[in-house]
C-alpha cells in the first residue's frame, strides 16, 4: 500500500504507537486498532516494537522507518521492555491511565492547529513513572486513569482527547517544579544522550539505576521505616534528587550515606542485622536477589556491612555465608569464649583493644576489628586461669601461691590498671613453664632422701623465704633435686635444706665481697 494521503509529522523522539495513534485520528478511524486493521496490519504488533510493522507504519506515514523504532519500546517477553540500548521492567511503567505534560501537549497543538486531536504525540519518558516532571517546562506531568472503557490507553490520541476533555484545563493540574537531576539523567539516558560509563548509575539497567536511587533517597528523607508505595508522587520525586545527590560519586557516595543508618543503629537497642541496619531497602534488594541488575548495589552494602557489625561465621548477608568474622564485639566475643563480658571488657581495655570510652556501651555496641592482635588475645583467654584455678593446677596453697606472685615469681596476665580492676588471671602456659623450669632437674625416686623436704619446709629449715628456694631452682643452682612419687606439682618438689642454707651463704658473699672489693 502506498504512503496515505493524510499523514502527520513525526515528532521528536515520538514513538511508533503514538505515531500510528495519530495517523488513524488523522484519517477519521475510531481507534489505532481498526486503522491498522484496515491497512493490513496489526496494532498489537507495533505495541511490541515488531520492526517490520514498524516498517510498514512508517512507509504509510511517510517517515524514516530507522528513527521511528528508535524510540520505540520493544516488548521481547512479558517483563521486560527495551528501548535503544536502555531495559525497563514493565513494574516500572505507568499502566493504569497515561501521563503527559500539558505545556507539551499546548505546545503540539500551537504547533499544527490542522490536526486537531491528531497533534499531540506521546513522548517515551512519560511512560516511565520514575519521570514525573517534564524537564523542557518544569512541570509536573499530568495523571489521567479515569478512562472509560471505550478506550485504550495503548491508542495515545483517542486516549489524550478523552483526558483534555475531562480535565478541562490540564495545566492547573500540573504544578509547577523543577525536574530532579535523576530524571534529567533518565531523560538522558532515555534518549539516547547519554555518555554512558561516565557514571557509576551506567553500569545498572535503566530500571535498576531510577528504582535504586529512589529508594536510598527515601530512606535519605523519610527513614528506615517509610515504604516507598505510600509515598506521594512529591515526595518520590524530592527523594529521587535526594538518591541523586548520594549516588552521583559512586560506591564511594553510597557508603557515607550507610554509615548514617549504622550510626544510628548504635544508638539504639535494636539487634544487630541488615533489616535492623537498614530497613526496607535491605528487604527491597534481599527480594530482588535473583536479578542481577543491583548486584553492584548488594555488593557495596555487604562489604560496608561485613567491615562495620559483628556478623558470626554463619550469618548471612544477602543470603551468602559470612564466612570469616571481619568484626567482634563484646557480645560475640563472650559467646564464642564462654567468659563473661564484664571480665572481657576488663580485659579488653587493658589489653588497648578497646578504648575506655567504650565503658558507657552497651557489650553489642562495643566492636573492634578482628585482626591478629585479637587472634592472640583469643588464644590467650582460652586458657586463662583465676587464681584460685591456677592454685590448684599448681597443686599449691593460698599462702604459698601468695609468696610466688608477690616475689613476682608468678605474674598474672591482668592486673589492677587505672580505674579497671581486674582480678589476677594466669595464663595455663605460664604455669606449664614454671612448672617444667621448676621440676627440670627433679629426680624421680621411689624413696626420697632422707634430708630432703618440701619447698615451704626447706625455705622454714633454711630460714629464708618460699620465693629464694624457688629462685634457687629456677636458676638451676641446686643439686639435690627429687619428686616425691605419691604427691604432684609445687608440693611434689623436694630439696636438701642444708644444700639451700650454703647456696644462699654462697651468694651472700658473692655479693658482699663485691661490695667491698678485694681485702689483703
């Protein structure tokens, strides 16, 4: 069929179904569907971008064919639609009524008065609902879906003429705002002006890019807790600029804005986790976690969290295993140990793990990273020993036990530091080496020499102190050396009080005679 006798002049960036809308009110058909019917095509078709209806509905009209499906949405499966190089999920389309700016519209109309109903035409990013401000007038676009059931809102013209004459005057509709900076960017992107890959927001499908930065600027705004669906077309508009504004620089721009949510969650009571972190947003992108359209976004928020709160090995985030604790806190720390997070706090200050302002936190507010000076430290807590427990590994008494750490023969792990007392902790290794060092020379006999005593009874024969019997052993000065086979530990330990007596003679001229220098 030859090109139509009555046609209308494609508009900028117009695409074929308004095109086709307008040519069929142009020749006087009721609707698209039955003008294409009568020309042998099929409207459905140019509804789902078919290149070659396109083709066909562009020789009618008289345009190039190429330009017309340029801006024409294509519908490849039931979720998603394309339009250039740019994919958008149907959920973001306006589908209950269209949308249109009323300067536009006025503007078509100024513009071919001859056409009538035939002179506005449907422009792409009116279709999208996160586009809610025309960018070339500054005004809110226009919601119309109290259309009857005559009419379809796929037939642009026969769907437009219905909306002027309900609406009477569509401008005083449509308040006056400027566009966002996210919906010039959309616009961009949309038409195919866009530098793409200058923008972190290039790498996501166009659909992905709009609904992520609005759904952060609601949060930015409006909380944790407000749901994006009960929002005013205002408020998502003023969000989407508030996302813009966070996610214009990037992964680096995203993390400053999760630091605010953490922030606050330390000042709450709330457990630890990515809803209570971050709300419907976390929820949002843990739904969506089979599209990977937000992959970048699931990826900056899980290593912002895993470096921030103390998830467990088999905690999960975005439904993937932690799998290495990157963070402790008092908490988790006294979970995993077993030991009572008063004392680990304690011991943690001490230590210079954490600082002593942390005292007013609460135990799960307190964190620190696990790195190696926290590795050690577990080590160490693993087998600490209160001194009572330490008495008895030692198979000591209270009063002997007493004598070794005021000699500071035996130094515990943690004392009295500033204003964190700390009851004296032994570690288990200590206690091995001061054994073996202790017993080194021990001589196991079945019969103990007749002189030899106890280390308490040597020191009491000897009259010295306790610690100068140990010492004497410790520095392997003693000889006579044996094990009592029936006793274990420090009480085990025998030694000649005689052999004491003259090594402790011995060094006391040593010394004195150093003192004095030599005589003669």
């Amino acid at each position: 069929m030859s090109r139509l006798r009555l046609t209308v002049p494609l508009g900028d960036r117009e695409p074929a179904t308004s095109f086709a809308s307008r040519l069929a009110r142009r020749n006087g058909c009721i609707n698209a569907w039955e003008f294409c019917e009568d020309m042998g095509l099929k409207y459905s078709l140019i509804l789902k971008g078919d290149p070659t209806a396109i083709a066909e509905i562009a020789r009618l009209g008289g345009v190039d064919a190429e330009k017309l499906a340029c801006h024409t949405f294509r519908r490849p499966n039931l979720r998603i639609v394309e339009i250039g190089q740019e994919i958008i999920t149907r959920t973001e389309l306006f589908r209950s009524g269209i949308r249109f700016c009323p300067d536009c519209v006025s503007s078509d109309l100024a513009a071919w008065p001859h056409l009538g109903a035939a002179a506005p035409y449907q422009r792409p990013e009116w279709h999208l609902t996160t586009i809610r401000t025309c960018t070339e007038h500054g005004r809110a676009l226009v919601s119309f879906s109290q259309l009857s059931p005559r009419t379809n809102r796929g037939d642009f013209s026969q769907a437009i003429g219905e909306a002027l004459r309900e609406l009477d005057t569509p401008s005083t509709h449509a308040v006056l705002r400027s566009p966002s900076q996210l919906e010039r960017y959309l616009l961009a992107r949309l038409s195919g002006r866009h530098n793409k890959q200058r923008d972190w927001l290039d790498h996501f499908p166009l659909y992905a890019a709009a609904r992520l930065t609005e759904v952060v600027g609601c949060t930015k705004l409006y909380g944790l807790a407000t749901r994006r669906g009960l929002l005013t077309d205002d408020q998502l508009q003023r969000a989407g600029s508030a996302g813009w504004d966070i996610l214009k620089d990037g992964p680096a721009g995203f993390e400053r804005f999760l630091e605010g949510p953490v922030k606050a969650f330390w000042s709450s009571r709330h457990d630890a986790g990515p809803k209570s972190l971050l709300g419907p947003m976390y929820e949002w992108l843990a739904e969506n976690d089979t599209d990977p359209a937000y992959h970048l976004a699931r990826e900056v928020i899980s290593a912002f969290l895993l470096r921030t709160i103390p998830f467990g090995v088999k905690n999960r985030v975005f439904g993937t295993p932690v799998g290495r604790r990157r963070i402790w806190s008092i908490h988790t720390l006294a979970k995993e140990t077993k030991q009572h997070p008063k004392r680990l706090r304690k011991l943690l200050i001490t230590r210079g793990i954490i600082g002593r302002e942390s005292a007013e936190l609460s135990d799960h507010r307190v964190t620190f990273p696990a790195d190696n000076s926290v590795s050690d430290f577990l080590e160490e807590i693993g087998e600490l020993m209160s001194q009572k427990a330490a008495r008895a590994y030692l198979k000591t008494s209270r009063s002997q036990m007493a004598v070794l750490i005021r000699a500071d023969t035996l130094v515990p792990y943690a004392t009295e530091e500033g204003s964190v007392a700390i009851r004296p902790l032994f570690l288990k290794r200590h206690l091995d080496d001061f054994l073996r060092r202790l017993t080194i020379d021990a001589i196991s006999t079945a019969i103990p020499p007749s002189r030899s005593v106890n280390i308490p009874k040597a020191a009491k024969a000897a009259r010295t102190s306790a610690a100068a019997v140990v010492d004497l052993l410790l520095r392997r000065r003693l000889i006579h050396v044996s094990r009592d086979p029936d006793l274990q530990g420090y009480f085990s330990i025998l030694v000649d009080p005689a052999e004491v007596r003259d090594r402790l003679r011995d060094a006391t001229f040593s010394l004195a005679e150093s003192f004095s220098g030599p005589t003669g």
